[in-house]
C-alpha cells in the first residue's frame, strides 16, 4: 500500500479584502498559486523526495513578480533587495539558512544547497553568496528584481519615515489618507512557503521572503529562522509560517506548534489554532501558517483577513484560496 503523499503552499497572510481586489489580479494570483502547488506534486508523484517538492514548489512562486520572494521582493531603505529562506527535511532534522542575500534568483534553492552541501546551518550576506557561486548558482543583477511596484511602496514608506511590519507600504491612518494602490494585497506579509509529505514518509518545510520594504541595518525575519518560520520533523509536523517577523521570532510560533503536537499530542488542527488565534494574536502578532502531520493532514491557521493558499491534500483534491472566511 503506498504511503499517502500531499502538499500545501502559501504566498502570503494578512489584509487581503474582496472589495479591493481586481478580477484580473485575483485570477493572475490563483493561477499562480495552483501551478506552484502542481509542481510540487507532479514530484511526489514521482516518489521524489519532500524537500526537492516544496523547493519546487516556492521556486514558482520566487520566479513570480506577485509575491514577496524572489523576483517579487520588497525594497530595503537603500533600494536594494535582501532576501532570505530556509528548507528542513524532517527524516534527519537536517536544515539549510540564508539571509540578506541580493543576487540570488532562486533563494530556496540556496538554502536546500546549504542543507546538502555545507557542514554549517546559517549563511548570511557575502558569504552566503560566495558558497551559491561555488555551488554553481548564477549572479543574478539587482536589475532583475527591480519592479515599479515595490519602488513606489519604497517611496511612500520613506516619505513616511517608516518601515512595515508587513510589506504595507500604507500601514497606519484612515482609509482617506491612503493612496489607492493597483494591488490592493500590498498589506499582506511578503512571504511564500511550503509543506510537503512524500510517498517514504518524509515531511519537509520551505519559507523564503524578501522581508519588509524600507528595512535597514540588515534586518532578518523568521522566515530563515528554524523552530520560528519553518519546521519540520518526521512523524509529526511540518510548518511553514507568514506573518510579522519580529513576534514569530519572539514566540518561536513554528516550534510551539511541533512542542504542542510532540508532547501534548494535539492533533495539526488544535495546535495550529491554540498558537496562531491565542498568544500570538494577544500580543498582536498577525500573521498564519500552513502544516501538514505525518498522516498527510493538511491545515491552514490565519488571525488575519485572508492568505494566499493552496493544497493538493493526500485524496489527489485541489484547493485554492484567497480568504479567511473560504
């Protein structure tokens, strides 16, 4: 009997409303969204390991200018980008870490090659990019991440003498008082990740974000922090977290959730929504994650208006969502 397999993927949680959002651009984002969760399972399929479905999986989604990772990433304070992710394999434990990288296409596939390659966990900066060229990634030019989008958010954060929690470049005031915008997600947090079970039993998480726009002084999230932003562990649980950095970090909110499954033996559901919709929402943390268990239950925890998620769940059913109340 072959083991059930399933995966799930998301661009992104936080202030996505109905209203604002134009047809056009919510089909552009839901096609998206689909083809990345495909690929990933057109691998587990194949019996291909977790860890190279989810890498796949955010590889689409890093090469798409729509969300925060990759070719879509936000502006730092001095108009670069600086990007970060990480990959664990739940089997062995074994993770790979890379922040404040800015010549990097694919940054997920950095991280899977400091998983594989490198005797260390954590890459940063220069070094972190010296390690991909000798692992055979190309330079790629600022030039290619550059968008319009992210320039304007920039300037409206810096006219503001502010930086965003999320990758809002319209964060605080009245309605009246924010500049309309083409894309009306801008609110949300910049991340995209994935989970994935495979036909050996083997969970494996990717997380990769371009962070916050405006950051300064090499600001890093949680989406390359292991046990915060992404986990994965065999038998149990495997998360990948979007939301505001600074508190995933704080609550280390994808470890509590594996601790809580481990040791209190919550099901995927119960632990995913005691942490996301108790503490961290308490103390303002906004944000979701997605998980899936070693059963190949797949769930999708939000405290904030929508995120951007699919799945194709162990049964072979597609799924593809936008907001919370879906």
């Amino acid at each position: 009997m072959t083991q059930p397999f399933a995966i799930a993927i998301h661009g992104g949680a936080g202030t996505i409303l109905r209203e604002q959002m134009s047809e056009s651009l919510r089909s552009d984002i839901l096609n998206t969204l689909e083809k990345a969760v495909r690929a990933g399972h057109q691998l587990l399929t194949q019996g291909a390991d977790a860890l190279d479905a989810v890498v796949a999986a955010v590889t689409v989604l890093e090469d798409s200018p729509l969300f925060n990772a990759g070719k879509g990433s936000v502006l730092t304070h001095n108009e670069m980008v600086e990007m970060d992710a990480s990959v664990m394999h739940g089997a062995t434990r074994e993770a790979g870490a890379i922040a404040g990288v800015r010549h990097i296409k694919n940054p997920i596939q950095l991280a899977r090659d400091v998983l594989r390659h490198s005797e260390h966990v954590f890459l940063i900066g220069e070094g972190a990019e010296q390690f991909a060229f000798q692992q055979g990634h190309v330079y790629t030019e600022q030039d290619y991440f550059f968008t319009e989008r992210r320039y304007e958010q920039l300037q409206n954060m810096k006219q503001q003498d502010r930086f965003a929690l999320s990758e809002a470049a319209y964060q605080s005031g009245s309605a009246e008082q924010e500049p309309q915008s083409e894309y009306p997600d801008d609110k949300k947090f910049g991340t995209v990740g994935a989970v994935a079970l495979d036909q050996h039993g083997n969970l494996a998480a990717a997380t990769s974000t371009g962070g916050i726009t405006n950051k300064r002084f090499g600001r890093v999230g949680d989406s390359p922090v292991i046990g915060a932003g992404t986990i994965a562990e065999n038998g149990n649980v495997a998360i990948s977290c979007t939301g505001m950095g600074e508190y995933f970090i704080r609550y280390a909110v994808a470890g509590d959730v594996a601790a809580r499954m481990r040791y209190l033996k919550e099901d995927v559901h119960t632990a995913c929504e005691t942490v996301v919709q108790g503490e961290l929402k308490t103390v303002g943390g906004e944000g979701g994650l997605i998980a899936i268990d070693g059963e190949g239950d797949i769930h999708f925890a939000m405290n904030s208006s929508g995120m951007y998620r699919a799945c194709i769940d162990r049964h072979g059913q597609v799924s593809v969502k936008i907001y919370a109340d879906e």
